[in-house]
C-alpha cells in the first residue's frame, strides 16, 4: 500500500510531503481498505507508519531549531507545531482510511483504569477479518483541512535535550 500510495502521490496529492499508512481512524476495511485521504497533518491522526520526502526533510532541518527547542516530550506534537509555524506552507499528508499500522499500547501511561493488551490485539485482528490490505488500484476521498497549532505539553526543557536533537538533523 505504501509503494502505491507514494507512486501516485504526485497525481493524487503533490504537495503532500507525507505518505502515511497508519491512521487512528475505524473504517470498514471490507470496502474502504483502496481508499486514501488527503488532509493537514494532525500529530494525532497521522503519525503512525508514515514515510517523508525529501522536501519534508530539508524543510525540517531548516526548521530544527523551532522543533527541537518546543518544549514537548512528543516528536510529533513537535513536527505539528514547526509545520504551522515555520514551514512555507503546513504539512499536508496523503493518508490510508483503513490503517495498516496499530497502536496496542494503549495500556501505557495515558491510560485510567484497566487494560488489557490481548483484548486490543483481538479487536484488530476482528477488524483486519476479510481485508483487502494491498489493493492494486487506490481512490481519493478528499477531507477538509483543519489547522490547529499546538500547546506545549512540557518535558523538553532541558538544554541538552535541544542539543542532542540538533545534533540529529544536521
């Protein structure tokens, strides 16, 4: 699915400098598993199972210092927060409807009350029952954009931590 969707993306989305194949989104994988989105990229919709272009990359090494020094323990609200803020233009993404990624650690910190990661392994497997995971044509259903520019959470304040992440992209 990721080799399809990058193929095409310079027709279905070429502004989109993130193809990606992970979504939080439950969709009927029976019929909707060829269909592809395009949207703003949203750190909590879109960061799973994604890959970026080389444009992507340049764009964060030219942004470095506005994501490595947002003081949020997340890369991703990181990313969001340098897309909106010192990109050209915001992060846009070309993304799977029925993911190929899954998240089962729901059970971590974030979490209240009780879990169980085998119940959550079940329920993607019940959903993954008769899916067309690689399709050999894929469809775009475009979705209206939405632009949100994050707070941050804390946990990234500490000098050295900005140091070892520039340290990364350049």
């Amino acid at each position: 699915m990721l080799k399809l969707m990058r193929q095409q993306k310079s027709s279905l989305c070429p502004q989109c400098s993130i193809v990606s194949v992970g979504s939080y989104e439950t969709s009927d994988y029976a019929t909707r598993s060829s269909v592809v989105s395009t949207n703003n990229w949203i750190s909590d919709k879109h960061n799973m199972g994604m890959s970026i272009d080389r444009e992507a990359w340049s764009q964060l090494k030219a942004c470095a210092e506005t994501f490595c020094k947002f003081d949020d323990y997340n890369w991703d609200w990181s990313l969001q927060f340098s897309g909106m803020t010192c990109w050209k233009a915001p992060i846009q993404v070309l993304y799977a409807r029925t993911s190929r990624v899954f998240h089962i650690g729901q059970c971590g910190i974030h979490h209240k009350g009780t879990c169980d990661p085998s119940k959550i392994v079940e329920d993607v497997n019940q959903q993954l029952a008769g899916a067309k995971l690689f399709p050999s044509e894929i469809s775009l259903e475009s979705v209206g954009g939405v632009k949100m520019v994050p707070k941050p959470n804390g946990g990234w304040g500490d000098p050295r931590d900005h140091k070892l992440c520039m340290s990364f992209i350049q």
